[in-house]
C-alpha cells in the first residue's frame, strides 16, 4: 500500500513541470508599448516650413555676341602707348564658353586703359557677388571694375590685385552694405550696374616699352529676388 501511495506522488511530482510549461508556452506573448516618433521636418505642412532665399548664378557677360573693338578702350597716350582689345575664341575659360575678351597694352608702366562695354551690364536684382574669370601672364598688373548702386554713386572694386598668375583663375568679388542696393520704396524697382573694367599696368616708367596681355571671361552675378510688398493700401 505504502508503495503505491509512493509511485502516484512520485507520478505527480515528474508530470507537474510539464504541465507548468505548456501553460506558458500557451500564454499570449506580451505587446509592446508603441512608441510615438516624433514628426520629421519633411513631413510638416508646406506653411510651416521656413522659407529660404534662392542664390542664383546668372550671366552678365559671356562675351559671346556683343562686338567689342578699339573704341571701347580709352587711356592716356603720355608717349608711346598703344592699346587694342578684341573678342578671342582660343582656350576660353571653361568648357561651355566659345568667346572671350582680349586686351593688349604696349606701356613702359603705371597706365590705366579703361573699357566701357558697348552694352549696360545692368543688375536688376540683390547682388551678392560678382565674378570673372580672368587669364594672366604674371604681368603684376590690377584688374577692377566700377560698379553704379542704386544712389547712382560709383565705386572702384578691385577683381585682381595683382595678376602674378599663369593661365585661367575664377575671382569673385562680395558686394558689401556701402554698395547700396535697396529700392527707396518697395515696388519701385532701381537698378546696378556695371560702368567699365580697368586695368592698371605697374613698374617704373624709366623701363622701355612692352606689350601686356590679359583676357576676361564669363562675368556672372550670384543674385537673389527683391522683397516685395504685397499688401495692398486700397481700403
């Protein structure tokens, strides 16, 4: 009797743990908490996003159809000086160019020619900067350009210090807040412009003459719109 009693507890005991288990195994796993991402940027409504200022390059001479010729270079004949500019099409600047200018000066030193482009070079938007691509034979000379703001005053912005270079190089010029650029009104556009480009030859004027070389390409702007007043005042 004893060892009967023995066997069923010893049954029990061996068949428990099973049962124990498949109770788990059939207990449903427990979810987890969904978490909440928080909104990207991108997915907010267009309204309320930020508005961001579009910079774009555009061309103000690509000295690809405009005729440029003697008449458009002026300087002071002191003794034996002679000046010549002409549209070239060996070697441009960059790979989508065809033309450019050329200007050559006999100068024994310390003269400035001056070119006036045959067309306005006109800025009638806000201008961040000016470029030009310029081609240099170390002749030490200055390039620079005189720029018309909107108060129709005038300045000198130098592109090249000094050109002791050899071959194309890309210069660009920042337009800073002396260079007045802002309409009187909003809604009554003004506009920039460029006046001429100069080049200023240095060295002493003891030296005998000798002709410098130097060529001009793609003159871009990096412009932006003008704020404009939408409101109306008819009310």
């Amino acid at each position: 009797m004893n060892k009967k009693i023995f066997l069923a507890v010893l049954a029990t005991v061996l068949v428990f743990p099973l049962l124990y288990s498949q109770d788990k195994e059939k207990e449903p796993a427990k979810k987890e908490p969904t978490k909440i991402e928080p909104a990207k940027k991108e997915d907010q409504p267009a309204s309320e996003k930020p508005k961001l200022t579009v910079w774009q390059e555009v061309a103000l001479e690509d000295f690809e159809t405009t005729p440029y010729t003697d008449k458009n270079i002026f300087y002071n004949v002191s003794s034996d000086q002679e000046a010549k500019v002409a549209i070239r099409d060996q070697l441009p600047a960059t790979s989508t160019s065809k033309k450019y200018l050329g200007l050559k000066i006999k100068t024994r030193g310390g003269d400035m020619v001056i070119i006036r482009p045959p067309k306005e070079l006109i800025i009638d938007k806000f201008c961040r900067a000016i470029s030009f691509w310029v081609y240099g034979k170390k002749t030490y000379g200055e390039v620079s350009f005189m720029i018309q703001d909107t108060k129709l005053l005038n300045h000198k912005l130098i592109v090249v210090p000094t050109v002791d270079f050899l071959g194309w190089k890309q210069f660009t010029v920042k337009i800073d807040k002396r260079i007045l650029q802002e309409d009187d009104f909003l809604n009554q556009k003004k506009t920039m412009k460029i006046i001429n480009i100069q080049y200023r030859t240095v060295g002493m004027k003891q030296k005998p003459s000798q002709w410098e070389y130097i060529y001009l390409d793609d003159i871009t702007v990096t412009v932006r719109e003008r704020y404009d007043d939408k409101q109306s005042d008819e009310w």
